[in-house]
C-alpha cells in the first residue's frame, strides 16, 4: 500500500499525492466551506436583530410622540395666556396744538402823495425809526399857492358882493314898510304895494345866496389849505420805514404816487389757521407761545387777540391772531414760525398707549381685560402722538387695555395679567 503524503495550505487547499501518477495535487479543502456557512448564518441574525430593535425603537419613539401631542393640546386648551396691560388716563384739560404761523406788523401803511408836485425834500430812508408825525418828505407845488391866492381873491369878492346884496335888502325893507302904511291909507296902489313887497322877498334871496358862495368859498380853501398841509409828508404812527419809492426830484401825484411803507413792529401780530377739530376752545385770552427756528434759544410768549369767528369753508380752518410784545424788536414782520396754542378742552377724551391699538377687519379697537376676560372695544382716534393716541369714545378711564394682543385674541377669552416687576435704579 502506497503511503499518502498530505501537506496543509492556509490558501483553502492541500497538496495530496496521486497514487496513480505519484504525483502530488492540490486537492479544496472542505473545512472553510462550512466555516463560511456558519458566518453568513450568523451575520444574518445579527441583521435581523437589528432590524426588529430598530423598529421597536421606532415604534416607541412614535408612540411618546403622539403623547407628546395629546398633552400639548390638552395644555393648549386648558393654558390661560399671560398679558402685559397699560391703563386708560384721561388727557389733560388743555390742548397743546403747533401750528405754522407767519408773523405781520401789529401796525403797517401804505403812504401815497396827497397833493401833486415834486420832492423837494427827502428825510427818511429804508430802516430808519420814526415817530408819529414825524416830516418824512416834503412836497413843492407852487401852482398850489397860486390857486390859494386866487380862491382867496375870490372870497373877497363874494363878501364884497354880500355886503351889497344886504345894503340892497335894508333899502327893500325900508321902502317896503314905508308903502305899506301908504297902501293901507289909499295914497299908493296896491300894485306898488306888491312891487315893494316882492323886491324886498327878491333881495332877502340874493343875501342868502351871497352867503353861500362865501361859505363855498371858504370850504374851497380849505381844501387848497389842505393841500398845502399835505405837502408835508409826515408818519401816522410810530414805526419803521421798511420800503421807499422816491428820491429828491420826483414827481409826485396826488392819491397815486406810492412813497413809503411804515410799519409798527413794537407789536408782532402773528396769524395762525386753526384746523377745525381743534379750533373749538380757541378764542381771546388763550396762551401762545411763539417759536422761530433761527432763534432756537428763546421763546416768544403772548395770547390770542382776536379770531375770524368762522371757518373758511375751503380748508375748514379758522384764522386767529396772536398778539407778541416785541420791545427789543427781535422779531421782525414777515418771518416764517411755529405757534404753540394752549387751548382748553371742550369734550373728555382718553389716553392709551399706541401698542393696545389694533387694525384689523373689524376696523380700530383694543382688546380691554375685565376680571381676567377679553372685551374687544372699538375705538375713535381723535389725534396720533407716536408712542400713544388720544381717543373719544371706547373705554374710560382705570380700564386696563392689552399690549400688543396676540393675533387669535377673540372676545371672551380668558387672559392672566402679567404682574410686571418693578424697575430698578
């Protein structure tokens, strides 16, 4: 018997020796292959191991999600939100408007020529300080002269005439009471006794007329003496000459000729357009406090004097006059400024904060808690301040309004209020 030769390999197989060749063979070797079975065996449990924990964990990650969701709707419905409130204050009893204003002269005028001729004279020019009746200009018309003289010549006349009328009348008079008593005793007609009587009525007459033309003639003087007068240009008042149109030589004609422009400015009358929800509470006495923007560090205080009593229908605004001492002249006529009005309030209205206010479909309101429940309050706002709004009607004062309510806030709901901790320093 042929002894077998068997040499292990580590690659899977073994040399063996062929009895019929005696040559040695490389023969599988069967040992891996059932090694092989049993890790694929076990690498297939251990998938299916895993597979099954993995849908286990699943399953009970799933269901603590579904708890998790059945306790926050339970807890949805049950939570009672927290709020921050602010509460309703009444406003004050005065209304603090600004305006914009211009400021004007308390006084100003337009000074023309009264009488013709020229400039012989100029005193004053643009910025300069008059007082009342002080000679701005004077006026030459020698022709006016003439003419005084002339109406003059003719009043001599008419006195002269009148004196000759009222001798002619003494005569009628006389001659008259003479013929009468002759009439009356048959030595006269009664035909003279009419001619007497008649010439005295006719020279009664011409005395009135006489008189007449003397009084026309004096008035007719009085008007050239008047005009002589206007040629002496002097200030109505006291002011400032803001504006001058004629020089030395100019000629001038009467009620024509603009010559300077005088205004008062000791007084500041500064007018204002009152908008018409406002302009109830205006009137005489009112505080006003003027500001101008070039003069940023100052205030100019003074009061309503006088309003227009009617709004203008076109911009529903009614014009008042403020009246500002301005003795050191600091303000000028003519200026651009802001006036602050102080005006008294007619009707109550209320104060909230402007974060309570909510716009939505259902138009303006704010949600008000009352005992921890939602009322939802419209509301009318009167004038918006920024950070708060004035309202007429809604709520009243002490009652508490949400801030900044949540979206899905409805009437009724049930709210707690946050209690707020108090600032610290």
């Amino acid at each position: 018997m042929t002894e077998i030769h068997v040499r292990p390999r580590n690659d899977g197989v073994e040399d063996r020796l062929d009895p019929d060749t005696d040559r040695i063979v490389a023969v599988p070797n069967a040992a891996p292959k059932r090694r092989r079975r049993y890790g694929a065996a076990l690498l297939g449990g251990g998938a299916l191991l895993l597979l099954v924990g993995g849908l286990g964990i699943g399953g009970w990650r799933h269901y603590q999600a579904e708890l998790e969701l059945a306790a926050t709707a339970q807890r949805s419905r049950t939570l009672v939100p927290e709020v921050r409130v602010d509460a309703v204050h009444a406003s004050s009893g005065k209304i603090t408007v600004s305006l914009p204003a211009t400021t004007t002269a308390f006084e100003a005028a337009n000074i023309f020529a009264r009488t013709s001729g020229y400039i012989e004279k100029r005193y004053v020019d643009i910025g300069d300080r008059v007082k009342a009746g002080a000679l701005l200009a004077d006026i030459t018309a020698p022709e006016l002269d003439h003419q005084i003289a002339q109406a003059k010549a003719t009043l001599a006349q008419n006195q002269a005439t009148l004196q000759q009328t009222q001798a002619s009348r003494e005569l009628a008079q006389v001659t008259n009471a003479r013929d009468s008593n002759l009439v009356k005793q048959g030595w006269l007609t009664l035909q003279q006794g009419d001619n007497d009587r008649l010439t005295l009525q006719a020279q009664q007459a011409a005395v009135g007329v006489a008189q007449s033309n003397i009084e026309a003639q004096q008035a007719q003087i009085r008007i050239l003496e008047q005009e002589k007068a206007y040629q002496r240009v002097v200030a109505p008042f006291d002011g400032v000459i803001t504006q001058r149109n004629i020089d030395n030589g100019s000629l001038v004609t009467s009620g024509s000729t603009f010559m300077f422009t005088l205004m008062h400015a000791d007084v500041i009358r500064t007018q204002v357009f009152v908008p018409q929800d406002e302009a109830f509470g205006v009137g005489p006495g009112v505080d006003a406090v003027v500001h101008v923007p070039e003069i940023p560090n100052r205030t100019f205080p003074g009061k309503v004097t006088r309003i227009a009593s009617a709004l203008q229908p076109g911009s529903r605004t009614l014009l008042t006059e403020i009246d500002v001492p301005n003795p050191d002249g600091a303000l000028s006529p003519g200026i651009y400024c802001t006036v602050e009005l102080f005006i008294p309030r007619k009707t109550p209205s209320m104060i909230i904060s402007a974060d309570a206010v909510v716009f939505d479909q259902n138009g303006v309101h704010v949600a008000v808690v009352e005992n921890g429940i939602v009322h939802l309050q419209k509301i009318t706002i009167a004038r918006d301040f920024g950070t708060e709004v004035e309202v007429h009607d809604g709520v009243k004062p002490g009652d508490q309004v949400i801030l900044n309510p949540m979206v899905n806030l409805a009437e009724g709901d049930k709210v707690a209020v946050r209690k707020d901790k108090p600032r610290t320093s």
